[in-house]
C-alpha cells in the first residue's frame, strides 16, 4: 500500500498554503507537526479531496483521490468536527455508515463494536448535543473507523480528551498503524512522540523535516542546554533564543533552551526531545505571536 | 440502489427530526383549511344593519336555487324564461314601495335565476350584475347568445391584448371547439377551488422554502460538509438523494394539501358542476374548450410543476450559499415581489419571461391567458409551456445544485 | 493671561528643564485602574457590532418596499398600496430575528454570560438598537406611503405597526418556546405568513382599512405593545441561566 502526494500546491490569493510538497507513505503511523497556518490542514483537505489542488496529484495504490474507490477506503476526522445535535451517538454512526456504503447488518455490528471501543456504549441513545467534548471527540474517531480504512487521516484527534482517554487513544492507533496509513497532525508533541513512527515537520507549507523520530532529533543534537541563571541574564536568553522551560528556582531563574553553541558559562546540554525540535523550528513565529523583536 | 433508498431514507429522517418542520406543516395544512372555510364564516346583514343569517346558510340557499336549475341548457328558450321572470319583478316592484316585500317579492320571482343572470350580464353588457338590460333583450339576441359571447371575446382580445396574428388564429381555432349549448350545473365548489389554488400556491411556497432551505446549506451550517465529502458516497449517493428527496417532499406535501383542500370544499360545496364549462369562470376572457374537472387537472399539475420548480431554485441556493438563511430570504423575495409586479403586456419579451415564474406560474389568468409561446407558426398556449418549461428547469437547476455541492470545497 | 501666553510659557518650561525619567513605568501601568466603560458608551459601541449584513439586508427591504409601493397600480390605489407595504413590514423582524440569534449560534453565549455587561444586557441594546432601526424604516415607509396616498400618517403608522408587531410577538413566543438552533425557520415561517396574509386582506368580507375599523387597529396596536414589552421583560430575566447537559460533567 503506497500513497504518493507528487508537488501538491494550494494558494490561497497571496498566501501559498502548501507549496509542493511531495511524500510516499505507507503503511505505518505518520505525526505531521507544525505551528498554526503552517498548512497541515490544508493538506489533510486535499488528501481527503475537500479542496481540489492547485497542482500536483494525490493516488493510493494508483487511484486518484478524486475516485469513489479512493474515498471507500479513507477515514477522516476533521479539526472542527460537525455533526447533527439531535441525533443520538447509534444514529449519527448508522447514517455515516449508509454515507460510508456499509450494508446494514455489517453496520450494526460495526457501531456496536466501536461504540464499545471508544467507551460511549452507556450514552450511545443519547443525543449528541448532550455530550461533552471529549464523548464527541471519540464519537468522530468512531465514524472514522467505520468502513476499516487503509487511509486514516486525523487532524487533531486528542484535541479535548482527557489523559486517561489520550492514551487509550494513542494505543489504538498504534494498534491501527500496524496495517495501514495513518496520517496525525496535533500540537500536543508528546502524541506524536509516542505514537508516531515517522514525523514530518511542517512549516510555510512545506515539509522541512521528515524521517523517524531519532533521525529527526539528529537535526538538534547537542543544541539544546539547560541552565540556572540570574534573572536579568535570563531576561537576555529569553530574547535571544528559544526557550522551552522557565521555572523560579532559590539560586536564580532554571532554563531550557535550545541554542547553536552555549549560552552561559555554566549551561550543561541535554538530550533533545521532539518538543525541543519544534520550538527550534517555530520559534520565530512563537516570537511573532507573542510580540517579541 | 438499496444504499441509494437508504439515503433518502435518512434524508427524510434528518428532515422530520426537525420541530419547525411539523410547526410548519401544521401551519399549512391550518390555514388550507380555514381558506376553504373563511368565505362561510360570519353572518349576513340586511339594509339596515341587522342580522339575517350566517354566511354557510346563505350559500346553502344559492346551492338549492342553483341546483333547481342544474342540467338546464342556457340557450333561447331559456333566456325568454329569465326575461319574463324579471319582467314580471320588476312590473310589480314598481308599485310596491315596502323594501321587505320587495325583497320578497324578488326571491320568489327571480332570485332562483340569479346564476344565469350572471352568466347572461357577462356577455350582453360586460359587467357580472346588470340587470335593467334582460329586459331590452330581442327575439334575435336571445337567439345569438353564443355568438355574442364569442364576438364579445375576440373583440376583447382585439382591443386588450397584443396578440400576434397566429395567436389570433389559434385563439379562434380554440373557440370553434368550444361546446355549445353550454349545460349548467351549480359548480361554486369547483369555483373555490380555483380561487385558492393561488393563495394557497403562495403559503405552500413559502412554507417549502423554509422546511427545504437547509437541504445543502444546514450541512455547511452544522460542519458535516467536510465529513459527508469525504465519505463513499458524499459526492454522488448523497447528493442524489438529498435532491430525491426535495423532489418527493415537493410532490407529496403539495398533492396532499391540495387533495385535503379538494376534498374539504366538496364535501362543503358540493362535486357539481365538473362537467360545466371553464368559461364559467370568466366568460368573455377564456377561450379554451375544457369542462371544470379538465380545466383544474391543467391547473394543478402547473401549480405542483410551478413549487416543484421553486424548490429546484432554493436546493440551488442552499448548494451555493453558506447559509439556510439566506436562501430563506431570497426565495421569499422571489415569491412576493412578483406579486407586485406588473410588466406591461405590449413589452412581450419582458412579460413573457416575468410568466415564467414560479409564482406566476400559479395565477390561473396566466395558466389560461391568450398570450402563447413559440416561434412563427410554432406556438403552444401558455398551460402547455408551463408545464413543459418548469419540468426543464427542474432537471436543469437539480443537475447544477449537484454540481455544486460537489464541487464545494471545505475551507 | 491668555491662551497664547499660556502656550509660550509652557514652551519655555519645556525647554528649560529636563523632564524626570519615569522609574518602574510598566509596573505602575500593569497595576493602574483604567476606567471602565459606561453603559452609554457600551450601548455606542454595540452598533458596530452589528453585522453590517444586517444594516444591509434592512435597508434592501427598505428600498424595495418603497419600490413596491411606489409600483403598486391596482384599481384601489391607497389600499393596494398599504398593503404592499404591510407584507414588507414583517421581514424587518425576520433580519433582526436572525442577529440577536447570533450568540447561540455561534456558541458565545456562554461567554458573553461570565461578562461585565452580560448576555441580558447585550440582548437588551441590541433589541433596543435593531428596534430603533426598524421604527426609522417604518416611518420612512409611512411617511412615503403618506405621500403616495390620500391617507392620514398616523392611520398609516398604525396599519404598518400591527403586522410589525404581530410578526415581533410572534416571534418572540416562538424563540421562548423553541429554544434550538432551528428558530430561524420558525420565524421564518410567521413572517412569511403574516405578509402573505396582508396581500390577502381583499379575501375577508368587510374592508379592514376603512376609518371605521380604526378603533379596533388601535387597540390591536395597544394590546400587542403590552405583550411584547411583557415578553422582552421575560426573555431578559430568564437570560441569565443555562441548561444542563452532559458538558457541565466533562
């Protein structure tokens, strides 16, 4: 099984959302990391086909992503998940199976099984207006599942579950990524550490960085340095580089930081985690948002 | 197919969950009723004010009056009869100058020939309640009866209209298959009907609009484009089924209403009269050879092909704008303002196309009007282009609403 | 002294001292008091709020009223001409309907409750603001009618106000009734009605628009004032409260 994205693009009047951006995926699960606007969702739509590409092409195994057979084995769960208010959990599942072409009797099977496995078995003949953001967040990873997909696409998935829930979440997928391509974009870094067997790195719409998560950490090895400093020097670090943990401590102010050489006389470097590879590569725009020089 | 009929299926589920659905459709069906019923309802007073009767007892009264005179045919010998009779009342209501025994006097003699009176004022003097000119009538004029009545209709043509010369021609072949002597029957329940055919056309329109309007556009609304697009069937099944289903929601709430309404003015009014001629109607101003029963079949198969059309235009507009909303307020727009409009008949084009909507098509002085529509010697009356034309737009405006539903793009 | 004086001097302290350098500026601005907004100021400021969709629609039905009245060229010209404007009238209602639904729409509603100036009071000025806007429009419609008809203004304003506020009533047992997202169609619906209802006047047996039937518009007006003064006093008090859902566990 083999995706291939061959130079997609996708302006939007001035601002070019994703820039030719090819990748082959196959079977496994793949983290797509980026800041805001960065163009991940865009991709997840033209991946999806709910936004035709300015160029480029998108086939799994061969088939466009404009074919009918495409869409049969895609499983989606959009950002901002929608769904009808009045419909209990049973029914909103039942209907996106019929979308879905599932016979009915397989249907029912289904939505069973799934309603078990996302623990929304108990409320499953409530309405869904009635539920919490957590209950409909695993309610959308339900419908995504249904027709068993060999493209599973999510587009923020553990966004309002719970730490208990989140990694019931990340051992399912794991388990899912075992035979088909699963494709993740999330801010929270630590999902993707975990779950993730290849992370690709996003940035102005294109993918800057790709690979495992080791080879990847490569790009940051010895740049990240941790310190206690006085306040007024940490006010400096502060401004000049990335900074990933700040906390009062009795002998100054700690720091994390991620920086090229070291930035204090008594820094000491550390290993590099993912979170610490993402503040490297967007820190100019987390300074923008935070209105810093 | 079973996927497909399953989608429709969860279609009209989706639809009947909704509560402003069922407000609405009792609404309709509340207000068909009460416009069947509003004409007998109140009483009715005399000269001076005082209270006589109630409307339904009155109509009662005209129904056994006219019933006596059912299967009568309207020709000479009939005419002498109405002409004696008025003469005869009016002889002796010279001399009385009591108002009540006038009034009596008036019902015993002459109120019972009353629907003929209207049928001969119509074509002797123009107006529907002359009555002074029975009295003028001669041996000849009671004898050309139908051929003033179609003198009187071409010289109407002639004068009002701006026919063209093979509109003329075709109005006149029309008028030779007009069947006469004309038989009357007492035919007011089919006479209501037609009357609210339009009115109740304008509330149905309305009320489709509303209940239609989040066909496409109540997915953008509540975020499942995105999850329908994406699916098997979102940019095939789905859409089928969503326009299926407008077109089968249009059909049955329309055929029903307008069944419940048939059946509840017959059962007031009475089923006579379906053979009567549709000249009954306006006797001077409709040329066509139908009987009462042909001519509300025409009438209603374009009143359900004109909301049929409507419905095509708001699945349209719920395709394209974002917003349940705004295709609310524009189909109203485009229900009420032409009811205001006029386009001035010696503009043709304009006029022409101005019949060609939605609303217009259920005015049955457009359905059954003299203008026609074609090219030279090619020309069809405006009750067969109706119904021809809003079943092209149907298939056309549902083929572009899926279009553009599928062509939508998630941003 | 007067005021060049004053400016001249000014200018001469200026240049002849050295103004102090200010110490701990950003803290002392972090801990200021700013003053608060007064309701008058609130009540300015919501009027930009309003969606400028809103502003446009009402003005569209404004000048396609007039363009209808104007047009109206039936053989009764004052009657055909008020109700044309009558079945203009309820569609004020329905763009106004639609912006103070905007809250729950969009899923603010539970915000704009925790605010100083709370959901109540927002609801309160933008009725008061959308209800402003549409006493303008139906003056600017009476007062056209006035000239396009030989009917006094204030029978005029009194034919216009009972559909309005008929449509206003109706709408708002409607919202306090239905609470779901589905409230625009139920309005809708009594709009559409109401206005189609008022072109169908010719149906009823007496002519309602007659001098003699004044009495009665006026007291429907009275009546239906009461009501919705009583209904808009409801709505604000209960405004206050939501409902529980499964949301307030999570």
């Amino acid at each position: 099984m083999e995706l291939v994205i061959d130079r997609i693009t996708k302006q939007f009047k001035n601002k070019i959302a994703v820039d030719h951006v090819s990748l082959k995926l196959k079977e496994g699960v793949y983290g797509l990391l980026g800041a805001n606007g960065a163009g991940k969702t865009t991709l997840m739509r033209m991946m999806c086909g709910l936004m035709v590409p300015d160029s480029g092409t998108i086939a799994l195994d061969g088939i466009s992503m404009e074919e009918e057979q495409y869409r049969d084995v895609l499983g989606y769960l959009p950002q901002d998940f929608g769904y009808y208010p009045d419909f209990t959990a049973l029914e909103f599942l039942m209907y996106m199976a019929s979308l879905k072409g599932i016979p009915k009797i397989r249907a029912k099977e289904k939505t069973a099984m799934l309603l078990e496995q996302v623990n929304l078995k108990d409320v499953a003949k409530k309405k869904i207006k009635t539920y919490s953001g957590g209950m409909k967040q695993r309610l959308g990873i339900a419908q995504a599942l249904l027709n068993n997909p060999n493209l599973l696409v999510l587009d923020e998935p553990t966004a309002g579950l719970d730490p208990k829930e989140r990694v019931k979440f990340r051992n399912m997928i794991s388990e899912l990524g075992k035979d088909r391509i699963v494709l993740l974009s999330t801010h929270i870094v630590s999902d993707v550490e975990y779950i993730a067997d290849y992370i690709m790195v996003m940035k102005k719409g294109t993918i800057i960085h790709k690979g495992a998560r080791e080879d990847i950490l490569k790009s940051i090895d010895g740049k990240v340095w941790e310190c206690v400093v006085p306040e007024k020097t940490a006010l400096d670090l502060e401004r000049k580089f990335p900074v990933i943990n700040i906390r009062n401590e009795k002998e100054g102010i700690f720091l994390r930081l991620v920086c090229e050489h070291m930035p204090y006389e008594t820094a000491s470097i550390c290993t590099a985690s993912l979170e610490d590879l993402y503040l490297y590569y967007f820190s100019d725009e987390i300074s923008e948002g935070e209105g810093q020089p | 197919m079973r996927e497909l009929l399953n989608l429709i299926k969860f279609e009209y589920y989706k639809m009947f969950k909704k509560k402003s659905l069922w407000f609405i459709l009792a609404g309709l069906f509340g207000l068909s009723m009460l416009g069947s019923v509003a004409m007998l309802l109140g009483n009715t007073y005399d000269m001076e004010g005082e209270v006589t009767g109630t409307r339904y007892e009155e109509m009662q009264a005209e129904r056994k009056n006219a019933r006596a005179l059912g299967g009568r045919t309207i020709d000479a010998a009939l005419i002498q009869e109405v002409q004696e009779a008025y003469r005869s009342y009016f002889s002796q209501a010279e001399e009385i100058s009591d108002e009540e025994e006038k009034e009596k006097l008036y019902e015993d003699t002459v109120k019972k020939y009353e629907p003929i009176m209207e049928i001969l004022s119509q074509v002797y003097t123009g107006s529907y309640n002359s009555q002074e000119f029975i009295l003028d009538l001669t041996e000849d004029d009671r004898n050309q009866f139908y051929e003033t009545l179609k003198q009187k209709q071409k010289q109407l043509w002639e004068e009002y209209f701006f026919l063209t010369k093979e509109e003329e021609s075709k109005l006149l072949d029309y008028q030779q298959q007009i069947k006469t002597p004309f038989i009357y029957n007492y035919g007011a329940g089919w006479m209501r009907y037609e009357i609210l055919l339009y009115s109740l056309s304008v509330f149905l329109m309305l009320a489709l609009a509303i209940c239609l309007a989040p066909v496409f556009g109540g997915e953008y609304t509540s975020k499942m484009d995105a999850l329908i697009l994406s699916s098997k069937y979102g940019k095939s099944k789905v859409i089928q089924a969503k326009l299926i289903m407008a077109v089968t929601f249009t059909i049955g709430v329309t055929t029903v209403l307008l069944g419940i309404q048939l059946l509840e003015i017959m059962l007031i009014y009475g089923a006579d009269g379906w053979k009567n001629p549709i000249q009954f109607w306006s006797l001077t101003q409709i040329v066509f050879p139908f009987n009462q029963i042909e001519a509300i079949g025409i009438y209603v198969l374009c009143v359900i092909l004109a909301v049929l059309f409507l419905t095509a235009i708001v699945s349209l507009l719920s395709a394209k704008l974002k917003s349940p909303f705004g295709v609310i307020v524009i189909c109203f727009m485009v229900i009420i303002i032409p009811m205001f409009l006029d386009i001035p008949e010696q503009y043709r084009m304009l006029n022409s196309i101005y019949r060609l909507l939605p609303i217009c098509m259920t005015q049955e002085w457009n359905v059954f009007c003299h203008y026609m529509y074609g090219i030279n010697n090619v020309i069809v009356p405006t009750y067969i282009f109706i119904p021809l034309f809003a079943l092209a737009a149907v298939v056309l405006l549902n083929i572009w609403a899926f279009k553009v539903f599928k062509k939508h793009q998630v941003a | 002294m007067n005021l060049s004086d004053n400016r001249k001097i000014v200018k001469l302290v200026k240049e002849s001292y050295e103004p102090l350098v200010p110490k701990n500026k950003p803290d002392f601005l972090k801990k200021a008091e700013y003053p608060k907004l007064s309701f008058k100021e609130f009540f300015i400021g919501q009027i930009q709020y309003i969606r400028l969709r809103t502003w446009l629609v009402s003005i569209l039905l404004f000048v396609s009223a007039l363009f209808i009245i104007e047009l109206s060229s039936f053989y009764n010209m004052n009657v055909s001409a008020i109700k044309a404007a009558s079945a203009f009238v309820p569609f004020f209602v329905l763009a106004a309907v639609a912006e103070t639904a905007r809250s729950k729409q969009y899923g603010m509603k539970e915000l704009e409750m925790t605010c100083r100036f709370s959901f109540g009071t927002l609801l309160l000025v933008k009725m008061i603001l959308l209800g402003i806007l549409n006493l303008l429009l139906l003056s600017g419609c009476s007062i056209f009618l006035r000239f396009q008809t030989d009917i006094k203004l204030f029978r005029i304003g009194i034919y216009l106000l009972v559909p309005f506020l008929l449509t206003c009533n109706l709408t708002l047992i409607l919202a306090s009734l239905f609470k779901s997202r589905e409230i625009t169609y139920f309005c809708g619906f009594v709009c559409g009605i109401v206005s189609v209802s008022c072109l169908f006047t010719d149906a009823l047996v007496i002519d309602i628009y007659s001098a003699k039937y004044d009495v009665y518009w006026l007291l429907s007006v009275g009546v239906l004032m009461l009501v919705l003064v009583q209904k808009i006093v409801q709505i604000i008090k209960n405004s206050g409260g939501i409902l529980w859902n499964l949301s307030l566990t999570g």
